[in-house]
C-alpha cells in the first residue's frame, strides 16, 4: 500500500515507524515529517494547507491511503475535501472535529447526552461573563472556544485572575471570539482514554498518563507534554465501563444523530474522582505525546487496524497489545514552552535510532546534510518499553545522560505518581 501521512511531530514519528515496520507497505510519504521520518519515510515539503498542492500530490504518486496527525486540518475540513475527491483517508470529518474544534460543541453535547462532565457556562460576551463571576465560587476554570494548542484554558483561584483570562479571551489572544466557557473546577485524577472507530464500530485503543507541566513535580506552566506512561494506572475494567457507557457511546450516538460518522482516533480527556470518570475535553486525534508511548505497545499490523477502519470492517479486526509498561520523555529546548533558540546542533543523535525495547521518536527536529537541527520546543521523544515504569524510567534517563545535549532539559520524574522511588 501506498500511505502518506500529515504532520511533522512525535506522533507522526511514531506512526510513520509503526507503519514502516508492515509487510503491506509499499511507499510511505510523511509531509512534511521530520528529521527522523526521513529515511523510514519519503519527507515531502508541502504546506498541509495547501490541499490542492497535497491532491495533486497523491495523484501523481498513486496514494491509497492518507494519515492525518494533528488537529488543525481535520478541524479545517482536510478528510472532507480528500473524501470529495475519492481518496481514502483516516481521520474525522470537519463537522465531527468540532469536538476538538470548539468545547461549546462539546459541551451543549454534554448536556443533551447527560454525559458527566464538569458544569459549565457559555458567555457571550464580557459584562455577561463578569456578571456570572459575582455568584461564582473559586477556584473556577476558563476556556476560549478555539483551537488553541491548549494555551486558551484558565485555571483562575481568584476573582482577579478569572477577569483577566475573560478579557484577554474577548480581546482576541487567542483570534477572534464571540463565546467563552466558565466551567466548575474538578479534582481528581487525569486520564487520557482513546478508542478507534470506523463510523459504525469501535475499540480500546489503550489509556496513557500525560505530564503536562513543564515542571518536576507537575509544577510551572503548561506545555504540549513532556512525558507520558501507558497504560494509565487508574484504568480498571469497571472503570471502563463507565468510560464507554456514559461517554464514548452516548457522544458516537450524538455523532450518527447528526447524520454523519466518525471514522479515526478519538481521545477523551477525563479526570477520575472515586473511580467515576468526568469528561473534560475531546481531541480528535491521538494525543502526543500518549501516541509515542502507546503505538510502542501494539502487537499487529498498524496498516491492517487503520486500512480495516477506512473500509468500515473494524469489527472483525482484533488489536493485540503487548502485556508490557510504556514510558516517553521528552527531551525539550532550554526555555520552552517560552522563549527557546531555534536551528541549534544536536550531536550524535544519529546514534540513538529505535531498537530492541528503545524508541526514538524526533519532533522538532530538522536534517540540513548530515547534520540534525533542534527547530521546535519539544525535540525528541525517548521512550522505553519494559515490565515496570521504574526500568523504563531509568532506561531512558540513560539514554539521555549519553546524548548530552547542552542545549536541552527534560523532567527526570515522569511517572512519579506510579514509582515510588
Ligand atoms: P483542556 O485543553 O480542556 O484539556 O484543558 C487543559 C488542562 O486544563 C486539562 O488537561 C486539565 O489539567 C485542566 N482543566 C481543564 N478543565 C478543567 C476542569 N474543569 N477542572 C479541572 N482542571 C481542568
Ligand atoms: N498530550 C496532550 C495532547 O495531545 O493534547
């Protein structure tokens, strides 16, 4: 088969070496990939917005299946305009990716679906929204209703704090908004939970624990993530059942309700109070960097499981996973997620290609020669598969210790809530 995928990050990384490894591959593009798609797949220079670029693209090269990553261009209608023109392709459609696209969308399915989630409150404009604060209790949690790399979400412990994220929301940080969601703060534990789905079935596709602050101790701001294990430690099968219950099923039902389908990766990010889970958002599409810690883990042919999905004939294709622990740290430029320099050298990175139980997934990275360039905050993903996170932890740490790359840092205590050492 002749895939090409889009995206240029760690979970691109990770599928292209995932896919690179089935006997049914004939010719992998990634575009535009990155250092270390480049020589697992073909790297091709298009603007992934350019979708006329990317249709002329497929023709010439006979793809019969495409793989979108990230989020922007299944929010921006990529699969719709693929679909129109007959090329198979895996990921949502534009009116389904509203789930990542817009929380508003998701919430007001929350509501209709009673599916648990944390209250909330839609407000249109700022008077309305400062209104609101009056009779509201802290702490509280404010979200601009755009795409936003995770940067448009508020965590506000005061008054203070909720007036300004509301006014830089309506002053347009985050581009132009007419709606912002005030929602009730909830303790617990995240998870992030995924399924699989061919618009008329469904499977696990495996849970993962993400480290989203930039700092030990999930301390700092927040950033992409800067590690993540899998499986998560809290999942447990009546716990599941809940999950699958009270939040997959009744949002695929929302989804056949609005006469479409969803065909691709679903990730729910919930937060687990006394084993009961809470919905906190949607992405649709794998989470990164969970995807570079779970692909690791899958025991078949990754072309079978999204081509099978592509041709509605998911229900008779089994997912095997790997009885094993998954952890990946990522290594990041000094001064990410702020200020960080671009096009620095890494050394010998060459050397640490994925084998045996170790991956090495590259993100920022860019090949100029022989030489590999540090172009993104979030570098490369080490990851390590093995029977305890200890291990895996301590493995990687290794790896990162011989790299030595002076120009970077990574988080030494990912998984510090499952070792206890
Ligand atoms: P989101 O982009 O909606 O996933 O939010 C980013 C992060 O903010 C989440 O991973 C949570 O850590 C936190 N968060 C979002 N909504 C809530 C909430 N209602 N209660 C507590 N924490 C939240
Ligand atoms: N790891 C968080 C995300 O992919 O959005």
């Amino acid at each position: 088969m002749r895939i090409a995928i889009i995206g240029s990050g760690g979970r691109e990384h990770a599928l292209a070496y995932q896919l690179s490894k089935s006997k049914k591959l004939i010719k992998l593009y990634s575009i535009p990939g990155n250092a270390g798609t480049d020589g697992i797949s073909t790297n091709i220079d298009i603007d992934p917005n350019n979708l006329e670029d990317l249709y002329d693209f497929f023709c010439k090269e006979k793809i019969e299946l495409v793989i979108i990553g990230p989020e922007k261009p299944l929010v921006e209608g990529i699969v719709d305009f693929l679909l129109k023109k007959k090329i198979k392709v895996f990921g949502p459609n534009k009116a389904v990716a509203q789930l990542e696209g817009s929380k508003i969308f998701t919430k007001k399915i929350c509501e209709k679906y009673n599916i648990p989630t944390a209250k909330f409150k839609i407000c249109n404009t700022k008077e309305n929204a400062f209104e609101f604060l009056s009779s509201s209790t802290f702490p509280l949690v404010i979200k601009a209703d755009v795409l936003a790399a995770g940067k448009g979400v508020y965590i506000c412990k005061e008054i203070n704090d909720a007036k300004n994220a509301i006014t830089e929301i309506f002053d347009g940080k985050f581009g132009k908004t007419e709606q912002l969601l005030i929602e009730e703060f909830l303790e617990g534990d995240e998870m992030s939970f995924f399924i699989i789905s061919d618009g008329i079935t469904y499977k696990t596709f495996n849970t993962a624990q993400d480290h989203k602050k930039v700092g030990e101790g999930d301390t700092g701001k927040n950033t992409g993530g800067m590690g993540a294990y899998s499986p998560s430690s809290l999942i447990n099968k009546d716990l599941e059942d809940k999950i699958l219950k009270k939040i997959i099923e009744p949002t695929l039902k929302a989804v056949k309700e609005m006469n479409t389908k969803y065909v691709g990766f679903l990730y729910a990010g919930l937060m687990i109070k006394n084993n009961e889970p809470f919905l906190i958002e949607y992405n649709v599409r794998m989470g990164d960097p969970e995807c570079q810690t779970i692909l690791p883990l899958i025991n078949n042919d990754l072309v079978d499981i999204i081509d099978a999905c592509c041709n509605s004939r998911l229900e008779n294709q089994e997912i095997k996973w790997k009885n094993k622990k998954s952890m990946c740290i990522v290594l990041c430029s000094k001064g990410y997620p702020d200020k960080y320099n671009k096009n620095v050298e890494i050394n010998d990175l060459d050397k640490f290609k994925s084998s045996g139980e170790n991956f090495t997934f590259h993100a920022g990275t860019k090949k100029t020669g022989n030489k590999t360039f540090a172009i993104g905050g979030r570098v490369v993903n080490f990851v390590n598969i093995s029977n305890n996170f200890s291990f895996s932890r301590k493995e990687i740490i290794r790896r990162l210790e011989k790299l030595n790359w002076k120009h970077g840092f990574y988080r030494s205590d990912i998984g510090h809530k499952v070792i206890n050492e």
